[in-house]
C-alpha cells in the first residue's frame, strides 16, 4: 500500500513545519486533503491511517492552534 510509505513522511513534514510555524495554510490544507482522502469511503480501511496521523500529529496541531490565536483566519 502506496499510503504505507507516503502517510508517515507526509506527517513527518508536516510536524516539522507546524513546529516552525512555517506555511501553515499549505500545512493546513495538506492535512485536510489527506483527511478527505481518507474519509472517502471507495479508499478501503482506513483505521490505522487515521491512527498514525493522530499519534504524530495531534499534539503537534493543538499546539499549534493555540498559539495562532483566535483571530486567525486559518482557524474556522
């Protein structure tokens, strides 16, 4: 499975930016897009995807949030 292999380096760059507080709408937008595709119902199971990304990034985007502030425009 291609995602096997994408999904840990995409989190990974993703925490890394998020970290910096660097392109966080690209940050943002990625992880919405690799939400979407994995919330699709034609992509088979998907459990363990969305464990990965929980597992390295949750805490990584609280904090991130957080710190944005609440007049962010990036923060719905």
């Amino acid at each position: 499975d291609c995602r096997e292999i994408l999904l840990p380096t995409m989190t990974d760059q993703l925490k890394y930016h998020l970290e910096r507080q660097e392109d966080l709408e690209a940050c943002c937008q990625l992880l919405s897009n690799i939400l979407e595709v994995l919330y699709k119902k034609d992509v088979g199971p998907t459990q363990r995807h969305v464990q990965v990304i929980m597992e390295n990034l949750l805490r990584t985007v609280n904090r991130t949030v957080i710190s944005m502030g609440r007049d962010s425009k990036l923060i719905v």
